[in-house]
C-alpha cells in the first residue's frame, strides 16, 4: 500500500514518521528486557547462594528497562498524536483553500456531503495511515534483521527459519490488499453515497413527513445501509483469511524455531537462560508483522478515502486570474459595467445572452424579472463567484477577471435570498464582518434593521445564543441579522438578492426601510419581485430570457407601456385582490 501521492504528502511529516521509527526500535531493550530476566533466572538457577543482593539487582535491573520502554511508548503515542495533527491540520486547510478557489461552484463540482465527507471522515482514515501504518511499514523492514543478528550467534538454524518467514508474510499480504484495495474503492464509494443520501434525509426530514413519504425514505436508507454492510463484510472476510495464512505461517515458523532451539540446548550448545532468552526472542520476532498487520486494515481505509480527497484537491477553478492592464481612461470609470456578457452554467442554454448594463457609484440600480431570467446570475458575476464566457465585466475601470476574489469582496457585499446564520451568539455572527467592532456599532447596525428592540429585550442581550443555523430566531430575525453583519462591514457596493422573498411582511418593511437608508450613502443594486419597491431606483433594468428588454426609471419605463408596465400592473391588481390580509371574491 505504498501511494506515492500519499507519501509525497506525507514529507511534511516525515520527521515525525522517523522519529517514530526510531523510537519503535525500542525493540533493542525489549531484547534487553529478555536477556535481563533470562540472566536473572539462570544466575538464580546455579548460584549457591540466593543473596537479597542478588536478587535486588535482578528487580532493578528489569524495573529499569520496563521504565524506559514504557516511557518510550509514550513518546511513540505523542509522536503518532504530533505526525496526524499535523497532516490533518495541513489537508484540511488545502481542501478549504480549494473551496474558496472554486467558490459557490464547490457545490456543483462534488456536492456539501461530500466535501464533508472528504475534509472530515476521509481525513480521520488518513490519520492511520500515516502515524501507524507508514511507521509500522518501515519498521517492518529493519526489526527482523536486528533480531536476526541477536539471534544468528546461538542459534543459526532458527534465526534462518523465523527471518525467512517474516519476509514470506509481507508479500502474502500484499497480495491480499490487492484484492481488498479493489473492493475498498466500493467500500468507500457506498460510504460517501450513504452519507449524502442520509445528510438529504435529516434536510428533508419536514417534507417526508409532509407528503407521507418518509416510510419509503426509510426503506431506501435501510437498502443503502445494508450495502454498505455487505461492502464492509467483504472486505472483513478477506481480511481475516489474510490474518489466518499469516498467523499459520508464523506460528509453523516458530515451531520449527522453537524444535531447533529445543535441540542445540539438549545438545549442550547453551545454557538454560539462553535457552530461555531464545525462545521468547522468536515468539517477539514477529511482533512488528503483527503490528503492521493490525494497523493495514485501518490504512486501506486511508488509501481507499484518499482517492476522494484527491479527487478533490484536483477540481480545477473555472476563474482564472487575468494580468492587470493599466489604463488611464478606464480609471475615470465608476461602479460596474457589463458589456457584451453571455454566461451559461453547463452547455445546455445559455442563463445571459449579450447583456450590456451599467450599475454607477452613488446610485440605486434595480434589476426586474420573472424566475429564471437570469437576475441572480448577474450578482454572482459581479461577486466573482464565476465567470463569464464571453464579454467582460468590469469593476472601477478594471476587468474584474483581473482582481482576486477577495478583494472583490472587501469592497462588494452581498445579501440573498436567505442569508447563513452560524451556530453561536448573535454577537458571533456580527463580528465576522467586523472583529473589531464596538457594542455602539453594533446596536446601530442592529437599530438599522428594526432588530435592536428584540436583543435588549434578550437577559443575555448580544451575547444571546441563536442555535444551530438560526434555528432559535424566526425567518425575517435571520435576514434582519444577516443585513445587520453585511452593515458592519461598511462595503462600497451592496447587491441585495431578493433579500425580502422569504420574511414576513413586517420584516419586509423594516428591511426596505433599512434598504433606503443605505442608500443615501453606499452604491446599491437590488433584485427584486416587489417592483413597488424598487419605483426610486435611479435606473432599473427589465430582463427576460437572459436578455435586458428594457432600460430607465420607474416614470420612463411606465410611460412605454411595456414589459415593465405589464409587470408593474399585474402586480398591482393582484395585490389589490388582497383588502385587510383577506382575499376579496367580489
């Protein structure tokens, strides 16, 4: 099971793998633990005399060696502890880099449950691998023939028979973790499928239930579960006829040892204790075997995880970084321009076609459509979550292909539809648009959003914990929240993306007030259904399959009797059906 990408990733910690090796060569006291009591036994054995002497010197001597070797066994476990927190530490952050490079796109590239599943259970079975099996693999190598030549002096027949064999074993099993290897692919195939099929299950615990369907969804998990567990039973079953053909061949090569010792010591050729000293060195001859056999299972797993890891880290970005082009007349430019951008998200048609729009610093721009027209593809080129195909956006006078995503987004903020909140305190989510801010900047921030009068009312005020994604605030507390931390951050340019879809409609009117304030200040572009909202925008483009049918403000578009006033009158009768939150049949 050697991997070369594995090893190559292992270099990092190679200091520690060979610190272990060295300690694990503590083997050498283990011989000396032996010899210290056989010495012991055949000194009591002929001296005619038992002193307590002797004997105290025999306690010491053994007390001595069982110290250094339990000392060295912790230092072996500090040093395994050292060697995967590391490697852990080093993987998970290449695939968190990896993340943020493929941005939002992460999730169509391998999906959430399996970028879990790769970061976290796919490192966890890596840990083995490197702070046990590699380890144990070079040990392996080098124990046998350091027992070979303690033993080779007395007793040449068996150290022969007992070297050979520990060399027949390793190959033996190589040959098994062939076939294993093959079947740990499936294995940790239907293991990552299990995960996401059980990780959408408790996502959509609410709709099983809710269209009676959750006793299918049981059974369809259970099937999952069970081929899982043949998956896994294969593997177990191969591992252990490879654990009995092993065991059987050394425990045939220590009986042959053990008669060949048996026949020099009644041949005369050594002592009692050197009789003894031999037949426990032959039955420790094969310990780093059976180590390295303990540790292979749990590695194949590591190997077998390691190809989705890789898998990961190999995804490649589809943004690329463009040479910065220095250019006098584009710095004049303001805000963002759009110019001939097509955009597609796989090959099956395209989401903009050949759109060409201005959104200018200081102002309001507004964007209109039906579902699907391509309005929220529009924010996520502007935030560099992708890029276009064709044409070029530009931020201030520079091609935004030439700017790095981060530094996009210290400038540019985005809140939509349904803005994340994390598990914590309401002051945790705060700060991480501004870790130093003040309790005043907060409250205000809070007091923008109409959300102020809920935390003081809260014993444990900022400090109030919100549970597990938001879960103990209401729908419009979270958006209100998350425009709260995006106010925090004091961006130039503020893109709201339906920002009001999903909250109720007292929440609605705090944030379109909130909305109104920002604008007086900051650069705003707003995506919105409720066009009532957007009549004060500066301009407002009208969109429909991918394309900008209209252009101007809420006056001039009305006065064109088009698409937009379409639009804004639909609306409007429909909303007048509504009278006292009561639908009125008259």
């Amino acid at each position: 099971m050697i991997n070369r990408k594995l090893i190559e990733l292992a270099r990092p910690s190679g200091k520690w793998i060979f610190s272990m090796v060295f300690v694990k060569l503590a083997l050498l006291f283990t011989v000396m633990y032996i010899f210290s009591i056989t010495g012991s036994i055949q000194g009591l054995l002929y001296s005619s005399k038992l002193t307590p002497q002797l004997l105290l010197n025999a306690v010491l001597v053994m007390s001595l060696i069982a110290l250094v070797r339990f000392v060295g066994n912790l230092i072996d476990g500090e040093l395994a502890y050292k060697c995967s927190a590391d490697l852990r530490i080093d993987l998970r952050h290449k695939i968190y880099k990896k993340m943020l490079d493929l941005g939002i796109g992460y999730s169509e590239s391998m999906g959430t449950s399996n970028a879990v599943t790769a970061s976290v259970d796919g490192i966890e079975a890596l840990e083995t691998y490197f702070s046990k099996y590699l380890p144990a693999l070079i040990y392996c190598f080098i124990a046998p023939f350091i027992l070979f030549s303690r033993m080779n002096g007395a007793a040449p027949e068996a150290a022969w028979v007992l070297l050979t064999a520990s060399l027949i074993v390793l190959p033996i099993n190589q040959l098994f973790r062939k076939v294993v290897r093959l079947l740990k692919g499936e294995y940790w195939s239907k293991f990552a499928n299990l995960n996401t099929y059980y990780y959408d299950s408790l996502e959509g615990l609410n709709t099983f239930v809710l269209y009676d369907s959750d006793e299918k969804r049981r059974e369809d998990l259970s099937e999952k579960c069970w081929d899982f567990r043949n998956v896994t039973m294969k593997v177990l079953r191969l591992n252990f006829n490879s654990v009995i053909i092993s065991e059987m061949i050394i425990y045939i090569s220590s009986a042959i040892a053990i008669l060949f010792i048996s026949q020099n010591f009644v041949a005369g050729g050594f002592g009692f204790g050197r009789a003894i000293f031999l037949l426990l060195l032959a039955d420790t001859f094969f310990a780093p075997v059976r180590d390295l056999m303990s540790t292979g299972h749990s590695a194949m797993n590591g190997v077998a995880a390691a190809e989705n890891v890789f898998g990961l880290l190999k995804l490649k970005s589809k943004r690329n970084n463009l040479p910065i082009v220095e250019n006098g007349e584009n710095k004049k430019e303001d805000g963002f321009i759009l110019k001939d951008v097509s955009f597609q998200y796989n090959t099956e048609r395209k989401i903009l076609n050949n759109i060409s729009m201005t959104i200018e610093k200081g102002k309001v721009t507004a964007i209109v459509g039906q579902s699907g027209c391509g309005k929220s593809t529009i924010a996520n080129l502007l935030m560099r979550f992708y890029d276009v195909q064709e044409g070029k956006v530009s931020m201030e006078g520079q091609d935004i292909k030439t700017q790095d995503p981060q530094n996009i987004h210290e400038k540019v903020c985005i809140v939509p539809q349904n803005t994340y909140i994390f598990t914590g305190t309401i002051l945790d989510n705060l700060k991480m648009a501004k870790t130093d801010a003040t309790v005043k900047e907060m409250m205000n921030a809070l007091d923008m959003v109409n959300l102020s009068g809920f935390v003081k009312q809260q014993p444990e005020g900022l400090d109030t914990n919100v549970g597990e994604g938001g879960c103990k605030l209401s729908g419009g507390q979270k958006q209100k929240l998350g425009i709260a931390r995006a106010i925090l951050m004091n961006a130039e340019f503020y893109i709201f993306d339906e920002a009001t879809s999903n909250v109720d409609v007292e929440s609605e009117d705090d944030i379109w007030k909130c909305i109104g304030k920002l604008a007086r200040r900051n650069t705003l572009l707003v995506i919105s259904h409720r066009l009532s909202t957007i009549k004060k925008a500066d301009c407002i483009y009208v969109m429909d399959q991918g394309e900008i049918k209209e252009k101007g403000n809420h006056g001039a578009l009305m006065k064109k009797r088009g698409l937009y006033y379409f639009m804004v009158t639909e609306q409007e009768s429909l909303e007048g059906l509504y009278k006292g939150g009561e639908l009125c049949v008259s």
